[in-house]
C-alpha cells in the first residue's frame, strides 16, 4: 500500500474518534438570592464637617 493511504487512515481515525462536548441549557432558570447587609459608619470628624459645611452638599 502507498503510504499516502496509511496517511488518509490515520487521518480518517483521528477524526472518527475526537470528543464531543454537549452543551445544554438547565430546565429551571437559576435563581441566585444575596441577602447583604449594608451598614455605613461615618466618622464623628465628617458628622462635624458637614454640619458645619450644609451647603457644599
């Protein structure tokens, strides 16, 4: 046999055997609940400043 057909073989295997990824969408859409809690602290030294200050806001 010409070593081209060894060649077509072997490319022909190559291909017949590559894995196949399968990508599906769930059934239920996903739900993501964060429950966050926020707390802000402001300084005494800023409390000060913009009270003194009421109109630069």
């Amino acid at each position: 046999m010409p070593k081209n057909i060894y060649y077509l073989m072997g490319a022909f295997f190559i291909v017949a055997c590559s894995p196949t990824v399968k990508i599906e969408a769930p059934e239920k859409p996903i739900e993501i609940n964060l429950n966050v809690n926020v707390k802000l602290e402001i300084q005494k030294d800023v409390k000060k400043a913009i009270a003194k200050n009421k109109d630069i806001f």
